[in-house]
C-alpha cells in the first residue's frame, strides 16, 4: 500500500515522489538545526559517515553550535560538509562559514558563483578531496569552459564592488519596508532571512496570501511571492516601485483578513508547500 509519508524517515517530511528504492532506507537522517542533542541521537543509533549542513537560510549561523558539530565530527572521524549552494557570495566573498571561524571538510557552491551560468564547485580539504581520485566522476560537459569562465568573470566583479554588502543593504530596505507595511496595516507578519536572501510570512493563512500576491502582483508586471533573491539591479528605486504595488495587494490581504466570511480571492487553487525544511 502507498504510504503518505514514504520519506519521512528517509528523507523529509512533505517529499512525496513516486517512490525511492528499498536499498536506501536508513541511509539519509535528517536532524533539526541547532540541535545537538538531535545529531549526537542519531549518531549514537547509526553509522553515520558524512554530517551536511545548509549553513544559512533563513538566519546566520549559529557560530556556537557550529562549533559543538565541528568537534563532534572530528572526535569521531565524521566528514562535515557544509552547502552554500545558496548563502556564498551572498553575506560575503565566498562562504558564510569564513566569518563564522568554524571550517569544514568540504563546502559547495553554486548560483551565485556564475552570475546565471551553470557552473558549481567543491572545494575541501586536500585529504578528503584526494579520496574522489579513488571513485570514477564522469561529466558530459568536461570540456565546456563557459560556466568558468562566468565564475571567474563574476568573482572579479564581486571582488572590485562588493556586491554582497550592495544586496544585503536592500534587502535591509526591503526588510525594512515590508515591516513598515505590516505595521500601518496592522497585518501580522514575520522577516526573515539572511538579508540578501530575505522573505516575510503571515502567521495566518500563509499560502493563501502567498498565492494571491503573486496572482495580483503579476497585473502589475511583477512575478512576485513573499521571498526575493536580491540582485545589484534591485536599487531603492526599484525596491520603491515594487512597495508600491506591493502596499495595493497588501490592502486588499486586509480587506479579506478581518472579514467574517470566507471570500474568493483566488483565480486558482492555492499553491502547494515546498518540502519542510529543517533549517526554517
């Protein structure tokens, strides 16, 4: 019989793909961030070989609990990698972990890295990083140089104009802006973020009123939800435009938020929720 819940010992709660073989039962265990007592259970009850992290999300490292895993990893002989996939070059010029002192293993990286090209990177320490010589790696683009070179092109930019500090300062102002809305509004709503990655949600009715604002921000020639990626073209100016339709949409959320009956607000179904993350 089809399990609801096929992942969640797996993997995560909310995945729900056809189905994942038997083999890899227990071989992934998902632990809550910033809880040690959480990892050490885990470990205490398998083999556990590599600890992953996503070090930066929705907030800044927890440097102390950063700490507590790196030498957990190391008393035991764990491989701790970390993936910026999403927080590098975003907070700084590469990695959130260079400000946190605490290194790993191994650390990833991506989208930012390329500006938009394709292009990721491993980079480790040269003992763990010598066992792939031991694996077979194959690539179908192994001569393909255009991601490199994007990568290459776009560290330089980064370098020269500190483009991490441009975004995280808007995002600051979007931050900042979206608070002030709520506020004179009167709509609940929570930031968070790592400020150049920053996104707001309603402690009510979340999905519906994420759904909504794209479907009405989208008359204004904005594809919007409740989460932006900051890039060097989201200038003040532009930030100040977006409130504005912003604020239209905002009025109406308040509208329907303290009305007794239930309205049709929606031209579709309500979106569905990504996967549950444990960082969140």
């Amino acid at each position: 019989m089809k399990s609801k819940n096929n992942l969640k010992d797996h993997l995560l709660p909310g995945l729900e793909p056809l189905g994942v073989p038997k083999t890899l039962r227990n071989t992934v265990h998902a632990f809550e961030n910033n809880n040690m007592k959480d990892l050490t259970n885990i470990c205490k009850k398998f083999d556990v070989g590599v600890v992953k992290i996503e070090i930066a999300r929705n907030e800044l490292p927890n440097i102390n609990f950063l700490k507590k895993v790196r030498n957990f990893c190391t008393k035991n002989k764990i491989i701790l990698i970390f993936d910026e996939c999403t927080s590098g070059f975003r907070n700084n010029l590469g990695g959130i972990h260079l400000t946190t002192g605490v290194n790993p293993d191994i650390a990833m990286f991506g989208k930012a890295l390329g500006n938009g090209y394709a292009i990721t990177a491993v980079i480790g320490k040269t003992k763990v990083m010598k066992s792939a010589e031991e694996s077979f790696i194959s690539s179908t683009f192994w001569t393909e140089k255009i991601g490199f070179v994007a990568a290459n092109k776009t560290i330089e930019v980064m370098k020269k104009k500190k483009t991490y500090q441009y975004i995280k300062k808007n995002g600051d102002y979007i931050n900042k802006k979206w608070i002030e809305l709520s506020q004179k509004l009167d709509l609940n709503i929570k930031v968070k973020g790592i400020g150049s990655i920053t996104s707001f949600e309603f402690k009510n009715n979340n999905q519906l009123y994420k759904t909504f604002i794209t479907q009405e921000m989208l008359k204004y020639g904005y594809l919007a939800s409740n989460l932006i990626y900051l890039s060097t073209l989201h200038n003040q100016k532009v930030i100040d435009k977006y409130i504005y339709f912003l604020t239209k949409v905002f009025k109406q959320i308040k509208k329907h938020s303290i009305a007794k009956k239930k309205y049709r607000i929606l031209k579709g179904k309500i979106s569905h929720s990504t996967f549950k993350r444990l960082t969140d």
